[in-house]
C-alpha cells in the first residue's frame, strides 16, 4: 500500500474483573506489505496486531457455524502462526461490529496459517466474552539440555520448581515451567538476551511459568518470548491451552489463570480441558477451549501508513 491512513480499534482482551487486559490491535484486512504490519503493533503501542479478513457476501455470513473468517498475526518481529489472545481480541471485534453477541451470540469459522476452527462470543454479565479451540495440543518431556538452558536464563535450579518442565506446542514449541508458588513466580527476573538465546536455539517460541493451581483450579502465569520481540505477553490463551491439556491428566480440567500482574496490566484466561468423546476419530488427548473477557471501545486509532498522501477516513 502506497501510504495513507487506516482506522485500527484497540481491543482489551483477557481482563479481569473488566480492568485491564492486553491491548491488541484490530483492523479489517488491507493491501500492506509484511513489513508495513509488523509496524501496526510497535505505532499503537500494542504487543500484537490482528488483521481480519471477513467474506463480503451474505450468504458466507449465514452459513452454518458462522462465516470463515481469515485471521493473521504480527508483532514487531513478523508474522505468528497462532495468538491466542489476538483471536479473543478479534471475535470481540467482530460480535461488536455485527452486534450479535447481544442475542443468541457471535459464532465464525477462524482461519489462520495453519487450520480452520470454531470460536464464538457472546455477551455475559454485560461484557463480552470471548472463546475458541486452539486445536489439538502436543506434550512431551524436554531434554536436559532444554530445561537447563531455559531454566538458566530465568535464574532458577531444577530443586526450585515445582515438578518437571514440560514442552508443548499448539504450533511451536514452548516450555511450561511451573514454579513453587505465586511468589517465586513474581520474583522471576530472567535475562531478556540470555532466554532469547536459549529458545532461538532451541526452537521454542518462549517460555511459560506457573504456580500451583488452587483447589478451584486457579494460578498465576508468566509468559516470557523475547524470540517473537515480546519480553513478556500480558495475557498468553495458546499456553493457557497447553497447560490446561498438560494439567487435564491430574484432575484439573477447569482454570483460570491471571497474568500481566508485573506489567501494570492484570490480566485473567480461562481454559478447559476434558476428555476426547468416545468413539472420535480426531488427535488423541484432551479437547480444549480457551477465551477471556473483552472490551471493545467505540473510537479507533488512525495508523499511518508509510509513503504517499493520506487516504479518507474510513
């Protein structure tokens, strides 16, 4: 696109008590260059930036399940596969904009990088609430090498965690780390140079600290991916999801998980976990769905698209 202005709305997704969230950029499907997206997120001040491709006919918007709607992801570093809280962020956007979360809620087919599944929102207590299938997750045990190299760089032993790491992908790689308690969790400094080096190494989008869940199924997270050009993500659904498959096998298939605490941004995700149905011919393991609380402000934000003359608002 040879330069002009483009309206972009700044979602909160996944708020507590409706306070906080992780401001992630919205906008409809445009004629940009790569380059051009990563710099959406950097010039509204929003970790990730989510462009939403809706299909222009009326009878793809009736179809069964909701029209397929194509979503893309970017941060300052490039394009992502997956974001979890991008994907709450933009069915808020969508139910908002069609105003069916009022009735019987919104429901759409997402289609990102790499697969095509169901999300819907619907509005809960006066605030919109948002959820989705983040797909089938994969579990397996790290190597030596990975949790020491992982557990180096965030400044902690093996004899300080909790149980054993485990590595989990819904589309790459990540470690979840649970440690003793909230309070080892927030005194996490890890070396932003030091765990990008050990994750580029390694693969790993990054890397996901937890404590304990509570009785009622109720922790506190930490997600750090300096490799995506994110040091640490106020709200992270996709690892939310891989801990709740990871957890679903000890009895704790229902969480809820607060983030964002040390960033002045709480922060709150919740996920589910139950047994596939019987007989079901899909990815064995657990069926999981993860969303959060929206809010979805009337105003947008103009971002300026480099080279050209200003183009009319829209």
């Amino acid at each position: 696109m040879s330069g002009g202005r483009l309206p972009v709305t700044i979602v909160r997704a996944c708020l507590r008590d409706g306070a906080g969230g992780s401001p992630t950029a919205v906008l409809d499907e445009a004629p940009l260059s790569d380059e051009e997206r990563r710099r959406v997120a950097a010039a509204t001040g929003t970790s990730h930036a989510v462009f939403v491709s809706v299909p222009p006919d009326r009878g793809a918007r009736a179809a069964p399940g909701g029209p397929e709607v194509g979503l893309r992801f970017f941060t300052a570093e490039g394009e992502l596969p997956a974001c979890g809280h991008g994907t709450v962020a933009a069915l808020a956007y969508l139910a908002a904009r069609d105003g069916t979360a009022e009735t019987s809620g919104h429901r759409a087919r997402l289609r990102t990088a790499g697969r095509v599944f169901d999300g819907r929102c619907v509005r809960r207590g006066g605030r919109l609430m948002a959820d989705f299938d983040p797909g089938p997750v994969n579990l397996r045990e790290p190597a030596a090498a990975e949790s020491g190299l992982v557990l180096s760089a965030l400044g902690i032993g093996a004899d300080e965690l909790a149980s054993a790491p485990r590595a989990a992908s819904v589309g790459r790689w990540r470690l979840l780390v649970p440690v003793r308690s909230r309070g080892a969790l927030a005194a996490l400094a890890p070396d932003p140079g030091q765990l990008r080096e050990a994750c580029d190494r390694l693969g790993l989008l990054g890397c996901y600290a937890y404590s304990p869940p509570s009785p009622s199924g109720r922790l506190a997270a930490r997600m750090f991916a300096p490799s995506i050009g994110v040091p640490e993500d106020i709200a992270n659904a996709n690892s939310t999801a891989c801990l709740a498959a990871h957890l679903a096998g000890r009895g704790a298939a229902d969480l809820t998980v607060d983030m964002g605490d040390r960033l002045g941004a709480p922060a709150t995700i919740t996920a589910t976990a139950h047994p596939a149905p019987a007989g079901s011919t899909g990815p064995v393991g657990p069926v999981v769905r993860v969303g959060g609380f929206a809010e979805v402000p009337g105003s947008v934000h103009l971002f300026e698209v480099p080279g050209g003359s200003d183009a009319p608002d829209r």
